[in-house]
C-alpha cells in the first residue's frame, strides 16, 4: 500500500522527516518498499506570465508567446487556444522532463518559429 507522509503524520502525531519515519517504521518491523517525493519530479517547472501572444504566421492553431519565469523572456510556441498576454502558467525549460510521458523538453523550431519549451 501507498500512504502519503501527510496520512502518516495525522496518525502517528509527530514532526518527524519522511526519512526518519521510514527508519522507525522498518525498525519495528514494518517493510518499506520505497520513499518518493513526486515534487522532486517538478522541480525543473516554473510558474511563468505570458508576455505577449501572437498569431504563429504559418499555422492556424498555434500561437508564438514570449513568457518570463524569473529568468528573463523566452518565446514558446504554444497550441493552447486560450494563451494571452498577463495570464499565467506552467513553463517547463529546455532539458525538464516531462514525468508520464518519458518526454524531455528541448529547444526546436516548430514550423520555422523557435520555441524553448
């Protein structure tokens, strides 16, 4: 079975580390398969504000944005349909994987328009 560290501090009423909850429980005798931290995955994602959005010039369904995550602006090609200017959203960099999919994001140019995400 799976418990979150949440569940786990909720019944056993302690503070403790997710580490030092898993030694204690493998030291009554309880087996602990794995401990996994799903934000770990994530962490490469950064909240970003959408800049501009402009029509892709040679694609009907696609937009060409440049967003800023706190690193200055970068221009992403983006198919969302309801992207625009001050909305904010999820940006994943060049190099983040993308967890579920077995995708790492690159730069690449996407109908002849660079995109960094």
């Amino acid at each position: 079975m799976k418990f979150s560290l949440s569940w786990l501090k909720q019944h056993l009423d302690t503070n403790a580390d997710a580490q030092t909850i898993a030694d204690t429980l493998t030291a009554i005798g309880l087996e602990i398969e794995s401990l996994e931290n799903p934000a770990e995955a994530l962490a490469p994602f950064r909240v970003a504000k959408v800049l501009t959005a402009e029509k892709h010039p040679q694609a009907d369904k696609l937009q060409v944005l440049t967003v800023d995550a706190g690193e200055g602006a970068v221009q992403v090609v983006c198919g969302a349909p309801n992207a625009r200017a001050g909305m904010l959203g999820v940006f994943g960099p060049p190099g983040a994987y993308v967890p579920g999919s077995d995708l790492t994001l690159k730069v690449a140019a996407i109908r002849g328009v660079e995109s960094r995400a």
